[in-house]
C-alpha cells in the first residue's frame, strides 16, 4: 500500500493519541492515583535479571503468576523513565499504536478519507483510552497484537500471522486459549484454501505448544509446589468471591457489559466474521464470578478489544459495500456514542482518576519519596507504592517489621482518623517508630535500631 497523505494523517493522529494518553497516564500518576500493579510490573520488569519478581506477589518468579515473557520489552522503560512513570509511557505507545492494523484493514476495504475517519473513530473507542491511562498490566501488549494478528490473517500475510502469535503466547497464558481458538476458526474460514488452513493450524499448534512449555516445563521448573492463583476467578463454589464481590450467573451485568462494549462501534463488529476472534476474550471476562472482570475500565478489556475494533472495520467495510450512505450514518453515530460515553461515561473514572490537577504538594511528596533508601524495607498503601516502585522491597503489606512505613492522609481521610493516626502515635509513643517526615499529606516512620 503506497505511503500518502493518509497514512501521514493516521501517524499524526497516532502521535497525538499517545501524546493524550501519556498526559492523561501522566496527570493520573502525578496525582497519586496510580495504583498497586504499577508497583508490581516496575518492580518484575526492574529485576529482569535478578529474580524477575516483586514482593508485592510474594517475592517469587513473576513466571508463576503468569506466563509474560514479553515483559522483558518494558525493563529499559523503568530503568530510562526511573520507575513507573516508564510503564506509563510504554502502555500509551501500545494502546496508540492499535490503530496502525486497523487503519491498513480500512484503506485496504474504504476509499482513503473513510478509511481514516473509520479509524478515527476506533481510536475514540472509550475501553482502548482506559486500558491506555489505566493502571499498567502485562495484558498492554495485546491490543496491538492482536490488530495485528487479524491484519495479517486478512491481508494473507502468514508469516506476520505466525510472528504475532507467537507474540501473543508470550504475553499471558490466557492467550494460549484465544490462539487456539482463533488458528481453528482461522483454518475452518479457509478450509478451501491450503495456506490458510496450514497458517491456521500452525496458530492453534503456538497456543498449544505455549500452553504445554508453560504448565509443563515453565512452572515445574521454577517451583513445582507454587499454586496456580489465576483460577479463582472461575471458582464458582467460592462465596462471596474473592476479590471484588460475588456476581450471580443470572445478573444483568453481563449483558450490560457486552451492550456497553459494542453501543460505541455502532454494533458493526456483529456483522463481521472477526467477532469469532474477541469471543475467547469475552468468555474469560464474562464467565468471570468476580465483579471486578465486567468494568469497561479494567485492564480485563485488553483481551478482547483489538478483535472488536478489527471487527468493527471490517463491519464498516461490509455496511458501505451495499449502502454507503447508511454506512456514514452508522460511523457518525458510533463517533457521537464514543465521545457522548467518554465525556459522561468514562470508564478512565476521571471523577476519581483525573480529580483534580497536580500541586506543589504533590512534587514535594514524590521528591520526598524518592529520597528514602531504595534497599531498605518499605510498606505503604496502594497509591503511594507506585511513588517508591524502584525500591524491590517496597509492599502493600504494611507490617510492624518494615524498616519504613509510609501513611498518607490524602487518600481517604476517614481511614486516617479511625486507623493510620492512631497506629502511628502508638508505634512512636512506645519508640518501635521515630517520625522522620510529616508534611505534603504523607507521614514516614523509620524504624529505631533495637
């Protein structure tokens, strides 16, 4: 396809994407509102060649909690950026950078305006804008990826098909599922065709092959005894669930979900074959008993929203081949939804996310952060950790024994007066603690030499 002004257009969009993005992902951080999986990837992806772990999952190889090799890709962000504020960046350029296989699919289906205003409207999709500004996960990688895969499998370009599946295995072993699934649907929409069957077969055969390598060998080796913590999301005996509240088979969530995923694509993705690939994605969130899987501001949505939006142009493409005007009808009001949801119905929560702007104070409790020992132990609550996320001994778990404690008085005031204020004057009144700063809405205790 010939470079012209429209693919010009679509990498200035891509950099005014990720520009927002990054600003968004940035503004977020700088407010103390990044949460505890910042911690966690900077702290796995800082240690790449010295345990690849965090203590926030129990100091042990981040390979038994999941599969993500790909990781390796975020260690030089955390080390040039210094810490979290790298994997903010680094999820940015990977939401934005979606819309490069879905701007192909298009002009190779659209005349040239339609095609970018088609993708542009994919890039105002609200769940890919709060996978970008969100809290960083290993799952960053698959949108792109998987725009990519279905690019690939479209334009019959079989050895990028390959490479992305591969890809994809190295991401999170939930995506062992999705290639298999996607390689036989692939192979039976070709099955009059010999390379795309073969190509289709030798996807599934990468899930497979992923999955045996990971369950097989991977795990056994590092720690045959370590349990596998990713099934309690389907352990439908357990009530209430384990995390985020119980959500019955029966409740209306689900269909809420799907209604809210599909309402900004103007239900295109329906009319097209590449649905079948979001479909493992769908079932690994909405099979889910665990209310925290079905918010459109999770990093869950990952898994299925590089096929929609795929679906999406192809379901465009197929609308204006027999009714190009309702086809334009149909794209300004799934621009309208995804603007109308994002202003009003943002799953970024900017009520919570975006407050309110960063302050002097802010600064002042980063800088202060960044000063405390990196090598000493540390606990604190969920927001401050991503703040001291180069530290590989920073943890959630805020026990008397840390060499420092963090308390913050910002987060939720209430908590403060009932349990954090009354905690630190007893742990200074008896010198297990001295204060060595106060101010900035954080107090640091250090623990006194015995």
């Amino acid at each position: 396809m010939r470079f012209d002004r429209w693919s010009w257009l679509t990498v200035a969009l891509f950099v005014l994407l990720a520009g927002a993005y990054i600003y968004l992902g940035s503004w977020r951080y700088n407010i103390f509102r990044a949460g505890v999986d910042d911690c966690i990837f900077t702290q796995v992806a800082s240690s790449l060649l010295t345990g690849f772990s965090s203590t926030i999952e129990g100091s042990v190889n981040h390979f038994l909690v999941h599969f993500s090799p790909i990781l390796a890709i975020a260690t030089p962000f955390v080390k040039v950026f210094n810490g979290a504020r790298g994997l903010i960046v680094l999820q940015c350029l990977l939401a934005a950078a979606t819309i490069f296989p879905l701007w192909s699919m298009a002009a190779s289906r659209l005349p040239k305006w339609l095609a970018f205003a088609t993708t542009l409207v994919a890039a105002t999709y609200p769940p890919l804008s709060a996978a970008a500004v969100g809290d960083f996960h290993e799952l960053a990688f698959t949108p792109p990826l998987a725009a990519t895969l279905v690019w690939a499998v479209d334009r019959k370009a079989w050895r990028i098909a390959i490479a992305a599946a591969v890809a994809l295995a190295m991401v999170k072993e939930d995506q062992f599922i999705s290639l298999a699934f996607i390689g036989i649907a692939v192979a039976v929409m070709g099955r009059s065709d010999r390379a795309t069957r073969t190509c289709g077969l030798w996807i599934t055969s990468i899930g497979a092959l992923a999955a045996a390598l990971y369950f097989g060998a991977v795990r056994p080796l590092v720690n045959p005894h370590f349990p596998y913590f990713a099934l309690h999301f389907y352990e439908w005996w357990r009530f209430p669930a384990t995390t985020a509240g119980f959500v019955a088979p029966s409740s209306p969530l689900r269909v809420q979900y799907l209604f809210d995923a599909l309402l900004p694509l103007a239900f295109l993705p329906l009319l097209s074959r590449y649905m079948l690939f979001a479909l493992p994605g769908l079932a690994e969130v909405l099979l889910s008993h665990e209310g925290i899987t079905m918010s459109l501001g999770a990093h869950y949505t990952a898994t299925w929203s590089g096929y929609l939006l795929c679906a999406f142009v192809d379901g465009m493409a197929r609308v204006y081949q027999r009714r190009p005007v309702a086809a334009k009808g149909t794209l300004a009001f799934a621009l309208v939804v995804s603007l109308w949801t994002s202003r009003y119905h943002s799953p970024i929560d900017p009520a919570f996310a975006l407050y309110r702007e960063p302050n002097a104070a802010d600064r002042i409790r980063d800088r202060e952060l960044s000063a405390l020992p990196r090598d000493a132990s540390l606990g604190s609550g969920p927001w401050v950790l991503p703040h001291v996320a180069m530290n590989p001994r920073a943890t959630v778990a805020m026990t008397e024994g840390e060499e420092y404690l963090v308390f913050d008085h910002f987060t939720d005031p209430s908590y403060w007066i009932a349990a954090d204020h009354p905690t630190i004057l007893r742990l200074t009144r008896t010198r297990e603690y001295a204060q060595v700063y106060n101010g900035a809405g954080i107090v640091v205790l250090q623990r006194m030499d015995r």
